[in-house]
C-alpha cells in the first residue's frame, strides 16, 4: 500500500502583515483620549458630529478614529451611527476614574514610540539615544510617568500589603520605599495601617512629585523624603520592608546587585524584601510582553534588562537573603519576596 504523504502546511505572510500594524492601536488609543472621545461619551452615544461639535475635532477624522476604536472593541456602534463606551473604555479610559490610563495613552505612549523608531540605530550602537534612568535625563520624564502607571502598581501593592498582614499589626512598621517615583508601594502599605511609616527614596527632582502624590492620597504626613540616587543616599537601617517596584530592569545586573547588598543591610532581622518585575524565563523564550519590555530598557537605559525569577533569587541570597518565593499579585508578572535572617 502506498504511504500517504502529509501535506506541508504554508507558509504566508499574514502574522507578519498583522504585526505590521503593531504600532497602530497604542496610537489610536492615544488620538482618542488626547481628543476627549471617551470622555466625550461619558453621558451617553454620540455621532462623530455631536463629538466634533463637543471637542472641536474634525467630525470625518473622528468617524473613522471612531470606527478604528470600534474594531479594537473600546466603542460600540449602534445602526443608528451612534458610538458608545465598553465597559472597558468605561473602567480605564475616562481621564476621571481613579483608575484610569488615560494619561499613559494620551502623554507616554506615544514618547515611548517616538524613542523606539530609533531601535536599529540603538541595536547597531548598543546605546540608548537618550538613557532615562540617569537624573539629569530621567527626572523630566519619570515626573510625567509615574503618576500615569499608578494603576498599574496599586493593585499588586495592595495585594503586598493584605499578604503581609499590615493592616492586623500592632506594631510601629517602618517602611523603605525604594526609587519612590510616586510612592505609591508606600502609600498601599500606609493605607492599611496608621502604624505605617515610609522613608521615600528618589532623586531630588523627583521628590516633589512624590510628596504631591502621597498628599494627594491623604497620607504624606506618615512619609519621610530622601533625596539622592539609590545607591549613595543614606537612608538608615532597621526597617521592616523594603519594596522596589520596577526598579531592576531601569538599574541592571550591577547595580541591582549593589541595590539587594545594600536593602539587606537596611532591613532589620526578620525584615521583607518585596520585588515587582517583568520575569522572563530562564532560557529568555517567553513570555513576549516580558521580552519585548527588555528591548523597551535597550531603547531609554544603558544597562537595563529583564530577569529571571531564579536570577533575581540568586542575587537576593548573594546578598543573604532567604525564604525567597513568589505571590502572586495582579500585573505582568508574581511579586518576589525575600526574608532578612
């Protein structure tokens, strides 16, 4: 009998001519917010002529942003040609809600892509344009970012504090919060003790944004502000936790390493180390989002990069820590943890 021969399957372009438009829906995210289309329809559908007479954009520029937005499922469109909000575009896309990111679509993104149209030059020379993780560089755009991303790390701060127990200690809890930006790991932990007590370490130009932001959240009276770069500033010892929130990717494996030797010593014996991170695996095959943020730290750092979950631990228990394990919390990646003997 003769062998039935399998059929290759082919190969096409189509991926490759849908990742081609990669770029475009961060970029049509951001023209929406920047011209008020979702708030815009916070109170109920609208034609793209009832928005352009709101917002003073242009009422065929806005039909077709408008149905763009419906495709990426963010509008719906009734047979009328009327547009509403999702529930998504609702919970995350009005400039209003306390969760909103708005901000990051409408000012980050489209700085972010604009420094990435550079990657082959920054590939072929193995420097950044412009590295953001340096003071003089970075203060400018780390002050718009942080409060951008806050919806980003609150969840997993929050989700930090309940697995401490915070809020159930009876004790005065001392707090070093590292690279602050806008302090808001402090700020979870604050929020669920009035024992809490946080040193906020950043950059000078950075703290003023730090103190506006935690006395926007009702509890800048509980934090103390430490000027200076995170390996040089003097900001004691004896503490109970120290949170660096997506902070090892901007620093690199040098001075990563430094950043854990140095929080070890500020901790106190039974003292917590929590980590946030972009993980990668260990053979750096996945997962993409994870992958692709190391190429976002090749574009705006000098040394920058994601890790392993078994790199970091390495460096924690270089550095004498111990119990190192994963929580999962809400984000890209579990929150690693690290106990002082």
């Amino acid at each position: 009998m003769a062998k039935k021969t399998r059929r290759k399957k082919q190969v096409t372009p189509e991926r490759l001519m849908e990742l081609s438009f990669a770029y475009a829906p961060p970029l049509i995210i951001s023209a929406g917010v920047s011209n008020q289309v979702f708030d815009s329809l916070e109170d109920g559908a609208k034609t793209p002529e009832q928005v352009a007479e709101k917002t003073g954009a242009s009422a065929r520029a806005l039909r077709i942003l408008m149905n763009a937005l419906a495709g990426l499922n963010l509008l719906k469109k009734d047979r009328q040609g009327k547009y509403s909000l999702t529930p998504e575009s609702a919970a995350f896309l009005l400039s209003k809600n306390p969760g909103t990111h708005a901000g990051f679509f409408g000012t980050i993104a489209p700085q972010i892509i604009s420094r990435w149209l550079r990657l082959s030059d920054i590939v072929r020379e193995g420097r950044p344009v412009v590295a953001v993780n340096q003071e003089t560089e970075g203060t400018e755009f780390f002050s718009q970012l942080v409060e951008n991303i806050i919806p980003l790390s609150y969840p997993p701060a929050q989700k930090l504090a309940d697995h401490l127990k915070v809020a159930k200690t009876k004790n005065d809890i001392r707090v070093l919060d590292l690279a602050a930006g806008s302090g808001i790991w402090g700020i979870a932990l604050a929020q669920k003790s009035p024992r809490v007590r946080v040193a906020a370490v950043d950059w000078a130009g950075m703290i003023p944004t730090t103190k506006r932001i935690t006395q926007k959240f009702g509890v800048g009276d509980r934090f103390n502000y430490v000027e200076g770069d995170i390996l040089e500033a003097n900001f004691g010892s004896g503490y109970d936790i120290a949170t660096l929130g997506h902070i090892l990717h901007s620093e690199g494996e040098d001075r990563s390493r430094q950043l854990l030797a140095k929080t070890f010593r500020a901790l106190k014996s039974g003292g917590t180390i929590a980590i946030a991170e972009w993980l990668v695996n260990d053979d750096r095959t996945k997962p993409l989002p994870s992958l692709m943020f190391a190429v976002q730290m090749l574009v705006n750092t000098e040394k920058g990069d994601t890790f392993s979950f078994n790199e970091i631990k390495n460096w924690l228990e270089e550095a004498g820590f111990k119990k190192v394990r994963k929580v999962e919390a809400p984000g890209p990646s579990p929150l690693i943890l690290a106990t002082k003997p």
